[in-house]
C-alpha cells in the first residue's frame, strides 16, 4: 500500500494504514510484512539458503496488482512464472 510513498510519508504510517492492504486479506502479523515488505526479505533468505542462489542474482519485483507469485529467469533467457489473482489458493497448492 505504501508502493509511492516518500520516505517521510512512511514514517507517519499508523497501523490501520498498515492493515489495510489494497489487494490482500491476510491475517494482521502478515499484513504488516507484506506492507513493510518484510515477507519479501524473507523470500530472498528462502531462495538463497534453500536453493543456494548467491544474493547478487537475487532480484526482488513487486507487482502493483499483487497478480505475479513467483519468476524464474533460466540460463537460456526463458522465463517461468506462476501467475494467479490475488490469493493463495494456488501458490500454496
């Protein structure tokens, strides 16, 4: 929700404005990871420590409209996505 926020409008965010998600109904602790983008630092550490991906090839992309889960690029220049609405019905499957 804070996506062009300056740095001095995020420092007076209340936690209602956190909360409240523009695309999302998750539950309040992931709420404020997603709006903090803390959920996103905790998705690099997943793909380095579990796949070994050194962080400089780590790039983080964050869709405005919450629709793109999850991009690879391969050594070929191919792209493989997963791509879905706003929910995570289908991720988690």
């Amino acid at each position: 929700p804070f996506r062009r926020s300056t740095l001095e409008q995020i420092r007076s965010v209340t936690v209602e404005q956190a909360l409240a998600h523009p695309t999302w109904r998750m539950g309040p602790k992931i709420t404020v990871d997603s709006a903090t983008l803390m959920n996103k630092g905790l998705e690099v550490l997943e793909a380095h420590w579990l796949f070994g991906i050194p962080y400089e090839r780590i790039d983080v992309i964050v869709h405005p409209e919450s629709i793109i889960h999850s991009m690879v690029e391969f050594v070929d220049g191919s792209l493989k996505m997963q791509a879905s609405l706003p929910s995570m019905h289908l991720p988690i499957l």
